[in-house]
C-alpha cells in the first residue's frame, strides 16, 4: 500500500483508511454508539459524508489537497449503530491542481452513498496562503 501523505491526524475513529493506490483509495468507517441521533441508532449523515470526504482526499493524497466542492451526494440507505460502511474512492479526472474523485459507500454490497468530490491540490497549506495575506 502506498503510504498516506495528507489528513495525516485524521482520527480513525471517523474512517480508517485500507487502501491507496494511484486510482484511488479505501476507507472503512466504523459506527458506533456515539455517531447515533435516536434511540433506535440512526448515524448521523455528517459521519458518512465526512469519512466519504476523507475517502476522497485520500484518493488524491497529495500533501496539501483540499474540497472544493461535493456534487451529486446522495444518501441511499440509512447507516445504523454497529454498521461498517466501505467507501471506495476513485479518480475520475486529474487536470493540474484539480482532481475529482466518485465516492462510493456500501454496507453489505449495498449501495448507501454516492458522491463526486472536486479537489485542489495547493503548493502550501491553505492557511499559509492566509498568513502570507495578512502579512
């Protein structure tokens, strides 16, 4: 596996990455307890988009990679208490600095979400490009 070059203290807890390959990547999200809004379980959509999210950049896994934009997000199924979403990211086109990548999420070969994510990659983190403003 190719080692992980961004989001470097993303906690695994929200996604835990499998796989990275120059295609795409791997990542497994756990849900527990603690991701639920109800008493029956239901996960909150924020904790599949975000480890969706992560999927993405890692895909790009480049250094200083950041989301752009999320299109065509579709939440298909719901996510429970003790599920464990796959998402596969892949890339679908890369022109310079913009990469965007199809996130695929699936619980149990079931589709669950799907979603495209626009990428920049930047030559220094983005709140460097901030600092350098104001100075």
């Amino acid at each position: 596996m190719k080692e992980l070059k961004t989001h470097l203290k993303f906690n695994p807890k929200y996604g835990r990455l499998i796989e990275i390959t120059d295609k795409g990547a791997k990542v497994i999200l756990e849900t527990t307890n603690d991701m639920a809004v109800d008493e029956e379980g239901l996960i909150h959509g924020g904790f599949t988009f975000g480890a969706a999210d992560f999927c993405a950049m890692a895909s790009v896994n480049e250094p200083y990679v950041v989301l752009v934009k999320a299109t065509d997000c579709e939440f298909m199924a719901p996510v429970k208490a003790g599920d464990i979403v796959e998402f596969q990211g892949e890339i679908l086109m890369k022109e310079k600095r913009k990469v965007e990548v199809k996130v695929t999420g699936t619980l149990k070969d079931i589709k669950i979400f799907e979603g495209i994510f626009s990428c920049v990659v930047l030559d220094m983190h983005v709140f460097e490009k901030v600092k350098q403003k104001k100075s």
